[in-house]
C-alpha cells in the first residue's frame, strides 16, 4: 500500500478547541484546560508530537492577545510547532449589533477594518501568513439595509484590509450560509466568498468550512471548482448532522470527507505546495480536547490514505468508456480498504505511537495539567 502522498501533508489546529466550551445553554468545563495562549500552544504541540501531523496553531485575536508576540512565537517553536493563520473576532462588540464592516455606520467599518490591520500586525510579529476573515454580518428582517448597499460597503472594507496586506500574507475569506443573520447573510456562500477575491487580487482566496452549507449540498463539487480556479486558500474541517455543529471531522458523513479528499487528490492539492491550508475548526463541547482533535487529525489524514488509493488511471477509462457501474467500484473500492494498520505501521516507522490516543492517555499529560492549571481563570469559547 503506498502512502507517499501523505508525506509533507500537515493539519493546522486551532487555539480555541483546546478550551472551554459549549452549546448556547451551557459551557461544560473540564480540568487541566489552558488559562492562556501559551497554555492552548502546549496542549496543540502535544496532538503533534503524538501524530506528527500538526506543526501548526491558528490563533484568534483578541481570545489569544499576549503582551510579547516574539515571546509566544518562541514558546510554539521551543514546543515544535509555528503560528498559523490568525482569526479575527467581528462577533463580539457591542458596535457590531447591526454589522461590522458592512455596518451602516462608517466609523464601525472603520473600527472594524482597524481590528484587522491589528491582526496583521500580530501576524507580523508571529510569522503567520494567513489572515481568516469570518464575517458575521447580516440581516434578520426583509428592509432592515439595503442588500446591494452592504456589499458596496463591504467590497470597500475588505479592499482597505487586502490593501494593507504584505506580498507573502493572504486574506482568508469564508462564508456561512446562517447564523448569527437568519434572512440574509453578507457573504452567505462560496460564490459571493469567490466574487469578492476574484475583485480584490491573488492574494485573496476562499475557506470552505465543511458545516456551511444547507443540507445536501455537494461540498466536493465546490471544492473542484474553486480548486480550478486556484482560490480554494483553506478548509475548516469539522462534520455536522443539521448546521454549523463544529463536530470531529468525519464523525456524521465519513464518506463525505472521503469524496472531499478524493478531489483534492485528483487536483494534487494535498500536497504543501499547492498551498491549500487544511485546518480544524471545532468546538469540544462534552468530549475531551487533546484527544478530540487527536481523532480529528487522524480521521482526516485516514481519509486521504483512501483517497491516494484510488487507481486514477483506471477511473479515467471508466469513465471515457462511460462506464457507470466500473467507475464506482474504482472509487468505493478504494474507500472500503481498511488503511488503520497501513497508518499505525507508517506511524511505528516515523517514531510515532501506533495508536496516538491510547498514548496520550496514559502518557498522564491530562492528569499534570489538571495539578498544574488548578486556580486561575481557565480559557473558555470567546476568552
């Protein structure tokens, strides 16, 4: 079984999975979770000593604001790992109740276009290139703005943000089909998300998070699309039943996941020079952190072991030769072999645990870090 197409390819965490968090009713906490970013840093650098699979941590300003940026730079590379991609917050002001920059108000644009130039600044400082943009402005009610009014507005924020980026950043820019909005969303889907790119340069490019999207839409075919036109920047992988359920990857539709990482192959795209950032975005609610997104990063990383499995040359008569029942087989085929013990061995061979969640709970790694995080204010979902 040859898996050389694994090599090099890597999984970003994030900051704010490792600490507390919840459903609207109730933020569950547990022991041992991070007080702080450095804290947050260990925890990831940890899912990467035991899988190998992610140097890298995505922070998110202001959750993860520190005094000295080179000082928790050097914290993550001393834990063998680097700053990822740097998250804006426009979800949590009070300005922000009716957009931020899309807000009809153009000193909270201003505001909001402000807090970014300060994420470029952090970014600067940390060796991250990648600014993500999730933007939470909508509408509730039919009339509330103007629909045409806002997307001139917001098409001048993000130019005064893309502006300011340096030749080796790029803007992140995803989309959400719901929520917090509930008629009308200012970049509901991957389109509109395209449209503004396209508008505003190369250094522009899309994240596709995997629960946004209505119920039964073909996310592999997004996928293939912008990968054809080179502006597929970045996943969020999580996995949902109904919406925006920040899941393990892979837990509702592995399938899913497998169609998605299926494409990526096809286009080459799971390679480091394709630059396509894969990232985790989930929220641990009842489960614990470290080994839930250990389990993430595997059941990404088992999905692509299938997908490079898949005969391509074969697939491609099959489907020349138009045939339907053929070219299936070739790709169930490929998803139904059982590549755990292929990935254990790969594991034992790199000098990594066979099986990284059994190592880390008896490594007693959550057991410390409950004595040693006793008292303080532990991080929780938006602190």
């Amino acid at each position: 079984m040859n898996l050389d197409g694994l090599n090099g390819f890597s999984i970003e965490v994030p900051s704010w999975a490792y600490g507390n968090s919840g459903t609207r009713f109730k933020v569950f906490t547990t022991k041992g979770v991070p007080r702080n970013p450095y804290e947050k840093i260990s925890d990831a650098a940890e899912v990467n000593r035991l899988t190998g699979l992610a140097p890298r941590v995505s922070l998110h300003i202001p959750w993860d604001l520190v005094d000295d940026w080179s000082d928790l730079r050097r914290h993550a590379e001393d834990n063998g790992v680097s700053i990822g991609a740097v998250n804006s917050n426009l979800f949590q002001e009070d300005d922000y109740r009716l957009g931020s920059l899309c807000n009809p108000d153009p000193a909270v644009r201003r505001k909001a276009v402000d807090h970014h130039l300060q994420c470029l600044d952090v970014m600067r400082q940390t060796g991250s290139t990648d600014i993500k943009v999730w933007l939470p402005d909508g509408l509730n009610y039919p009339g509330q703005d103007s629909l045409r009014g806002r997307q001139e507005r917001l098409a001048e924020s993000l130019r005064a943000i893309y502006d300011a980026l340096d030749p080796d950043q790029r803007m992140l820019l995803e989309y959400k089909l719901f929520e917090p909005a509930f008629y009308s969303m200012d970049i509901p889907d991957w389109g509109t998300s395209l449209l503004h790119c396209l508008a505003l340069g190369e250094q522009a490019t899309v994240v596709l998070d995997t629960g946004h999207h209505a119920p039964g839409t073909n996310i592999e075919f997004i996928v293939m699309q912008l990968l054809r036109q080179n502006r597929l920047g970045a996943f969020d992988f999580n996995s949902r039943f109904y919406a925006d359920d920040d899941l393990i990857v892979g837990s509702a539709d592995p399938f899913q996941l497998f169609r998605i990482m299926s494409e990526i192959v096809a286009a080459g795209a799971h390679r480091p020079e394709s630059k396509v950032n894969f990232m985790l975005d989930q929220c641990h609610n009842i489960e614990e952190k470290i080994p839930g997104q250990i389990r993430s990063v595997l059941n990404v990383e088992q999905a692509l072991a299938k997908a490079l499995l898949i005969d391509q040359e074969a697939l491609a008569t099959a489907q020349r030769d138009g045939d339907v029942l053929g070219a299936n087989a070739i790709l169930m085929d490929a998803y139904e072999t059982d590549v755990r013990a292929a990935l254990a061995d790969r594991r034992e061979e790199r000098g990594l645990p066979r099986d990284p969640v059994a190592a880390f709970l008896a490594s007693g790694y959550a057991q410390k870090a409950a004595t040693d995080r006793a008292g303080g204010t532990q991080a929780s979902w938006g602190a």
